[in-house]
C-alpha cells in the first residue's frame, strides 16, 4: 500500500511539472558520448590481429588500381592499439611500410618506410589530412578513433541505428563527422566526413561483418569498408582476408627500428 501511495504522489508530482522528468533525461552530449562509450568497451580486449588486405583504388572513371598488403595491429592496455601494414604489390609500392602509435591522450605517431631510399619518414600533424598512399583514407582515418580525443552528440534514431555527431578535439581535416552506429552490437555501419567548410567530403560504408572469439567474448568487425569522396567521386576500398584476432604480438614487432 505504501508503494502505491508513493507511485501516485510521484506520478501526480510529475504531471504537475511536466519538465521534471526532462531534468533527468540525458542531454544530447551525454548520450552521444554513452553510446562512445559503449562501442569502445565492446572493442576492447582483442589483444592482437595478423591479416592480409586488400587496398583498391577507384578514380573518377572506374578505372581501379588493386594493392595487396599484410598488417598486425596490437592492442596496449589502457592506450590506443599500435598498428603496422606493409605492401607486398604491384613493384611500385612493394615494401612499402606505415607504423602507427595511437594514443588517448595525446597526439599519435605515425612513420612511413620508403624503400626506394631506404628511408624512415615521419608523417607530421599537418600531413595527418593528406592521402594515404594516394586512396581516399587520409593518415588521419587511419589513426586514433579513442573517445578522448572527441567530443560527441547524439543526433537521433534512424531505423536500426544511433546516429551521432563526433568532433575532434585535435587540429583535424574534418569540421565534425556523423556516425551510424548498429543499436544491437554498437558497430560503426556509416561515417560521414565533413570537410573544413562544413561540406559533405567522403562517405565511408561497414560491410561483410564477421564474428572474432576471444575468449569469452566475441568482437563483430567489418572485413570491407569502403570510402567514396562525394566531390571528386573517387572512392577506396580496405578488404581483410586470413584475419586472426586474439594474437599475441610483441611491442618489438611495431617499432621504427621494425620498419627498416
């Protein structure tokens, strides 16, 4: 009886002032960052990932460009994952090497090995915005996606998805990017990348989802993405084959010194 008592003095409480129930209600930052929140922890504690890839290029004629590639990626418990891919084709960029250093709470690291000069360079943060290897991922895709290093808005629900603005904290190539995010599993789908203007620039798209197993928990990755630049009309795509995820790898695999 008391319960009942205690329901109905709150629910008349609430219909008196209709805003109450408003002043509870998470904000649109609040939400945007609890679905971040959400995605990160479900991606943590793969450890490691040995895998084969394809990169293809696409211009604006169709024409296509295909490259073949190997990459390791190694998770660092409570910072961002360290990554290595180096390609094995066509002759012109075979042997070609980028290493990666992500991290929460600073600026990432990124070095690219020539081996027409047998050469280590460092890509500087005014590069981060340029092309990768002549694709449409610029370093900056390639690097930290950490929640530290945006700050995020929920936009709304569209059909299966959480759509949510992220806006880099750092000097970016991108005035804001929206994300579509699967409700079920919280798995990127969509990413819209607007350029400096405010303009649409590139849309990137999740397929061919598979299920990894580590341990007791069970990681939903994309093995194709694709991304399309709506104002040249050229468009990359990364395909990932033989991947292994729950591998141990050493720090010592993902060094400069590993690059030569």
């Amino acid at each position: 009886m008391k319960n009942l008592v205690k329901f109905l003095f709150i629910f008349s409480y609430v219909s008196i002032f209709p805003n109450l129930a408003q002043t509870f209600a998470k904000t649109p930052s609040e939400k945007g960052l609890e679905i971040a929140k959400i995605m990160q922890e479900r991606s943590e504690g793969y450890k490691g990932e040995i895998s084969s890839m394809t990169m293809t290029l696409i211009n604006a004629h169709k024409e296509k460009i295909e490259r073949k590639m190997t990459g390791k990626v190694l998770e660092i418990q409570g910072d961002g994952d360290w990554s290595l891919s180096e390609f094995l084709s066509p002759l012109d960029v075979k042997g070609t090497k980028m290493l990666t250093w992500s991290f929460k709470n600073e600026s990432d690291k990124q070095w690219l090995y020539l081996p027409a000069i047998k050469r280590v360079k460092r890509i500087s943060s005014s590069s981060r915005y340029s092309s990768f290897m002549g694709s449409e991922f610029s370093y900056e895709d390639l690097g930290s996606q950490d929640i530290e290093k945006y700050n995020f808005t929920w936009l709304r629900d569209e059909g299966k998805n959480h759509v949510v603005q992220r806006v880099s904290k750092e000097e970016s190539g991108y005035s804001k990017q929206i994300i579509y995010v699967d409700q079920k599993n919280y798995s990127v789908r969509k990413i819209e990348y607007f350029d400096r203007k405010n303009e649409l620039l590139k849309i990137s798209e999740f397929f061919e989802f598979k299920d990894y197993k580590v341990g007791a928990k069970t990681f939903h990755k994309a093995n194709r993405i694709t991304m399309k630049n709506v104002q040249t009309q050229k468009e990359s795509i990364f395909e990932w084959s033989d991947r292994k995820v729950g591998v141990n790898i050493s720090k010592s695999e993902l060094t400069e010194k590993a690059l030569k």
